[in-house]
C-alpha cells in the first residue's frame, strides 16, 4: 500500500475534499458570474488530457487521503470525457464519494450513463424556476432543459439531489419560498449560497448581495425553519428542518458566516494548478511538474507543500481584500 500522508495546513485542517474543475467552459451566460460575450477561454493545450486528471486524482486518494471528488467547471458536462474520468476515478477506490456540480444542461443525455460509471450525486445551480427569470439571470431560455436533467438525475439514482441557488436583488429574491415549495415537492435538497466575489466583471458589491439574514426573513414569512439536529461538521451549508421535517433546506452564509475553520476542501484548476482556498489569490503549479515526468511522490510533495501555505480565512471582511484574479468559472467550486 503507498504511504499516505494528510493535505494538513499550519491551522490543523485537513482536506480530505477535493473540488476538480473539467473545464472554465460554460454553456449558460450567468450575469453574476460573466459576461454576455462570454470569456477567454483556456488553451486547449493548457487544459489537463483526461489521463492527467485521473493522474491527479489517484495522487490525491491513494497517497495524499482524498476521500471525496467532486467535478465541476465551468460546465463539465460539456467535457467529452467526463463519463470516463468518473468511471476511472470511481476504479481508484470505489468508496472515495464522486459528485458533480453542473448547470444540468444536457444532463438528461448522460445521467444513466454517469450512474452507471459510478457517480454518486449531483449538484444542479439553479437560481429561478421562473422561465423569464431564468433567462434574465443566464441569458439563455433553457429552463425545461434543466428542469428535464434534475428529474433525470434523481431517476437514475444520483441522490440526494441538491440545488444551488444564488439570490440577487431585484431579480429573484422574492421567489425563496417558491423555490423551496418546489424543491420540496421534487424531493430535491435546497441549498441558498449568498453571492461571492467571484465575477469576472469584479462589480461584486457587498451593499447589493442578499445576506443569509434576508434568506431566512423571507424563508420565514412562510415557513418555520428549526436547526436541523444533527452536526453541520465540514460541510458549508446550515440546514434546518421546514415546517417540522423531514424536509430540509440549506443556507450557505460564506460572505456573512464565513465557515473558514471548519474547511476540509482544495481545489484543482482545469489547467492543472492547485488552490487551497476558493478566494487564494496564490495557485500551485502540478502541471508542469507532471508534464516533466516527475514521480508520483514528487508532486503529492508539491501539493502538500501548497497546503500548507492556506491562511485562516478568505478575509472578505478584511478591507485590504482583493477578488482572485481567476472568476469562478475557471477556478471550479
């Protein structure tokens, strides 16, 4: 059996989740993550082949203690070898947990065929089931679609099935409770993310993001919302019980209630960097170390070495806090 040693950092978390993003491409133009015109893209021969991914991953499970996988992008179900890469990685250990955070689009195609690979679970981000709304916020009219890959995903098995949603002001902040109303009759597990600063346009503004607070105003006007009992641990959602249970929805305060100390998670770029925090705005190079023919054991010592550099919170509420250069799209969450 290879040794294995924790991703530690000099505060005594341990990441034991590691968030791989497939791709900084994206099928929908959300306005809160970029422009209309959409990005520059990666270079193709920046982007890890499928073979380095899988590399990365079995690096990170059988020598560094990674126990869970989660793919996103970008949008990473619009990487061709996406049903593949899970499979390869489910082979590596069947009993390290796989997720995937994906807008849905397409996903009707491809969710047996993920299940059947070895997926455990999606995420869907999904902000308003309001075709209109929807189309403002992404700038494509593809609601149905989503909504035909969420049902998709929870038939093939793929539960429990979560959906993200971001609030906006004066966009859809008044639909909480009929996104809640709806999840619950769907049977899917609701989760409300405040909005990061993590745009492409920088135009993130404090003043004008839907606090956790204003969430559960409005959650409240309709529901009654309880703690959920059991230990909220690592994970970055508080859940409470809606209307006595069993049903249960999500709030992920990370601006507000920033969870930092309790964060077992790191990040692994499209084009094969390393980032120990979702707000770093320092980036650990495996690629080229992997495309040097380096061993193994050399590059799980780069990415402890990476680790170790994490600081003890994002520092949002710090003024002298700067957005990464990277927007979310091509960090991966």
């Amino acid at each position: 059996m290879p040794h294995t040693r924790p991703l530690s950092d000099r505060y005594g978390r341990v990441a034991t989740d590691l968030r791989v993003s497939l791709t900084d491409r994206c099928n929908l133009r959300c306005s809160y993550c970029m422009p209309a015109e959409g990005l520059d893209w990666l270079p193709d021969d920046s982007v890890l082949t499928d073979d380095e991914v899988v590399r990365l991953i079995r690096i990170g499970v059988e020598l560094l203690g990674i126990r869970e996988v989660r793919f996103t992008g970008g949008e990473p179900l619009v990487r061709r070898g996406l049903v593949d890469i899970v499979r390869r990685t489910h082979e590596i250990d069947p009993t390290v947990e796989t997720s995937l955070t994906t807008n849905a689009l397409g996903l009707v195609r491809v969710a047996d065929a993920l299940a059947a690979a070895g997926l455990d679970r999606v995420n869907v981000s999904l902000d308003s089931i309001r075709r209109e709304t929807f189309h403002a916020i992404t700038r494509r009219d593809r609601l149905q679609d989503v909504l035909d890959g969420l049902a998709a995903a929870r038939d093939a098995g793929l539960g429990p099935v979560k959906v993200n949603a971001v609030l906006m002001r004066g966009q859809n902040d008044d639909q909480a409770a009929e996104l809640l109303r709806w999840a619950i009759a769907e049977g899917y597990q609701l989760r409300f993310i405040e909005q990061m600063p993590l745009d492409a346009q920088h135009v993130w503004n404090r003043e004008q993001m839907v606090t956790a607070d204003e969430i559960f105003e409005r959650l409240e006007s309709e529901f009654d919302l309880e703690p959920a009992a059991e230990p909220r641990g690592s994970a970055p959602a508080e859940l409470f019980r809606v209307d006595g249970g069993p049903a249960t929805v999500g709030v992920i305060a990370s601006v507000t209630r920033p969870f930092c100390g309790d964060c077992d998670r790191v990040r692994l770029t499209a084009d094969g960097q390393v980032r120990n925090c979702l707000f770093a705005r320092e980036e650990s190079d495996l690629r080229t170390a992997l495309r040097a023919g380096a061993s193994d054991e050399v590059i799980a010592d780069r990415w402890v070495v990476a680790m170790r550099g994490k600081r003890a919170g994002h520092g949002i509420d710090d003024p002298s806090f700067l957005q990464p250069d990277r927007p979310m799209s091509a960090i991966g969450g």
